[in-house]
C-alpha cells in the first residue's frame, strides 16, 4: 500500500492536434462548405481557340475543373457555371492577355 502512495498521479487528458483549425471554422454533416475560390492566371486567344488557366490548370470552353463548367472565354473574363450558378472571373492585369499576331490583323 505504501508503494501506491508514491507512484506519481496523473491524469488523462485528451491529444490535442495544434494543427487542427479552430471548431468555429467546422462543418457539420449537411452543412454547405464556402464557395470555391477561383484564380484566373492567364487567358490566351488565338488561332480560333481561347484557353486560360484556373488554379493552375489549363481549360478551354466546354472543360470542367472542380465540378464547374467553362462557359465563356473573352479577353481578360472567364464565365463558370457551377451548381446552377454563374461564376464571373477577372485577370488583374491586361498583361496577362495573349493573342497571336497572325488572329489581330
């Protein structure tokens, strides 16, 4: 019994994960995650097709990427059409743009 009275008492706590995000910023089952972030990177139009990269990948009209739909390339825009909704993408600069020589004349 003696023995007992010094063994070091302890208590159990639960792990917690430092890496984890704060509880305010979790979902539930059912609940709606934030909206897809988008970043248009670059548009270029030429030789009668146009292709830009979204997040890094490169699509053409028609292409999906992340469950959304390209709907329309034009200089410095991208139309996405995703869940039924109509998403508008920017560039930030029109250095960004392309077009080939031979399709501006």
């Amino acid at each position: 019994m003696l023995l007992l009275g010094l063994l070091p008492i302890t208590t159990v706590q639960a792990a917690v994960d430092p890496t984890r995000p704060p509880s305010s910023l979790s979902t539930e089952a059912g609940q709606a995650l934030p909206a897809q972030r988008w970043k248009l990177q670059s548009i270029r139009i030429g030789n009668g097709e146009a292709r830009a990269v979204v997040n890094g990948v490169s699509v053409r009209v028609g292409q999906r990427i992340k469950g959304a739909t390209v709907t329309s390339i034009k200089p410095g825009t991208l139309v996405l059409r995703q869940g039924g909704k109509r998403v508008q993408l920017h560039l930030g600069s029109s250095k960004m743009i392309k077009k080939n020589i031979r399709d501006s004349k």
